[in-house]
C-alpha cells in the first residue's frame, strides 16, 4: 500500500498526464472491483489519487460503474476530499459549450444503482440538503475567477441513467424545471462520499447543448463524438484549475462534511 492520499480525482483520459510514472494501486473492495487501478502521485507537493470512473479505456457506462467500490477504494487510501470532473450538456440557452459549472445541487432521475453503505440493519440517513463541499466550491470558483473562466459558481445538475442521451421532450422538462445541466455519474457518487464522511466538489464542464434546450443556437441532436471532441478541446482548462486548486485546499477542513454522520444514525 503506497503513503496516503489526502486528494481523489474522478476523471478521463484527459488527466493521464499528470500522473505518468505513477504509483499504481490494484484494490479489492467490500462491494467489489473498482473501476480500474488507483494512480497515486504528488501533484503539486500533494498526494492525490486518481482513478477513471468509466475505466482506463471508458467502457464502463454510466449506470454500471461500480460507484461503491471506486469510492471505498479511495476512502481506504485515505483520501478525505473528492474532485469529480464530468461532461454535461446544458439544459440553458445561456450556458454554452466550454463553460464551467460548479454544483451545489443535484436531482436524481437514476434507477437500480446501488447508493448507500448502510442498507440496514444499521440505518442511516444522511442529510443531503447540500451536497457538493462549500468550502471547496468557493476555492474552486475563487481559482476559475482568476483564471478568467466562463463559469457559475453554483448550478443544478440532473443525473439521468444512460447510457442514451434525453429526448427532445426530456430535456425541455428538465429545462422549464430551471435545472441547468444534465449528466450521468453525479449520483450516486456524491453521496457514497458524503456516507463517508469525505468532501466532494464537482466541476462540470459542458460539452453541448441538450436535445430539447429553447433559444439555444440551432444545432443537431447531442452525439457522443461531439461531446468528446469539445472535451477534448477544453480539458486543459480543467487540469489548470485543478493544478492551482489542489495546492490551496487546507489540511484541515472548515467545512461539516467530514462531520456528516453526526446525528445521522437510527
């Protein structure tokens, strides 16, 4: 087992750089294979782990990653505050492709994925009226502002099953509803980390606009190359944020997640 990581990064291809020469981690979980090995290097005088939620090669989708693993992998390594880049597709005729969201609520339209580690006898219920880690948001947004980023601070993403991507009708509802962007691997990956007592930060960044958005420009229907090539293209946005972040996030929190259990249990 390699020295203990104090920072986990979900994230794709785009952040195999960092972590070249790597020490690799292969882990066996309570709740079954993580997703792929754990790289765990010093990024910028920190230990930070990384692991690609889709797998080395994304052929993991969405609904089949195993979120409880790849969480408890990273909680075992010692990793107490999560960053958990993703693509989304904006659901606002004013979010455009390129820009960065950094959320502070969630709705959950998933089904069938496993999403707690107290499934009884031991009950809990944890609060999620806040899920996303304040006090990384507002480091995350300070960085963005001063990197001159197109972003918002806050931002409410809707966590779809997949893998298909919405209809025409799905994603005007979702937009009348005034929820911003919509994803696939929010849920329940950020709970799993709240269960856990870890902080967790999101940056989204959109890659598209959803099937149904009104007044946004006149564009085909979102596919899969297209969302990947405007990931492609902006993904170095994303690592130099994370490269100024991950320095300035204290040892020690000022925030309660770390604390989230307190209270919590039956």
């Amino acid at each position: 087992m390699p020295a203990p990581a104090e920072i986990g990064v979900f994230g794709g291809s785009g952040f195999y750089e960092w972590f070249s020469g790597a020490e690799l981690v292969t882990m066996e979980t309570p709740y079954g294979t993580p997703s792929a090995p754990i790289s765990v290097a010093d990024v910028a005088g920190r230990r930070v782990a990384f692991l690609p939620r889709h797998g080395p090669r994304h052929t993991i989708p969405a609904p089949f990653v195993n979120y409880r693993a790849n969480v408890w992998a990273m909680h075992e390594l010692g990793v107490r505050r999560i960053i958990g880049p993703s693509a989304v597709g904006s659901l606002q005729p004013d979010l455009h492709p390129g820009d960065l969201v950094i959320c502070d609520q969630f709705i959950d339209r998933t089904s069938g994925r496993s999403d707690t580690y107290y499934p009884g006898p031991e009950v809990v219920h944890i609060s999620a009226a806040d899920p996303y880690c304040p006090e990384l948001r507002a480091l995350a947004g300070g960085v963005a502002r001063e990197q001159a980023m197109r972003f918002r601070p806050a931002g409410t993403v809707v966590v779809v099953q997949g893998p298909r991507f919405s209809t025409r009708a799905e994603s005007r509802w979702y937009g009348r509803m005034g929820w911003d962007i919509v994803g696939m691997t929010q849920y329940p990956e950020v709970i799993l980390a709240r269960e856990l007592q870890m902080c967790y930060l999101n940056l989204s960044l959109v890659t598209d606009y959803d099937a149904g958005v009104e007044g946004a420009p006149e564009v085909a229907a979102v596919q899969a190359q297209e969302v990947m090539r405007v990931l492609a293209a902006n993904i170095a946005r994303v690592r130099d944020l994370l490269a100024t972040l991950i320095p300035i996030i204290p040892a020690t929190p000022s925030c309660d997640c770390q604390r989230s259990l307190q209270g919590a249990r039956m």
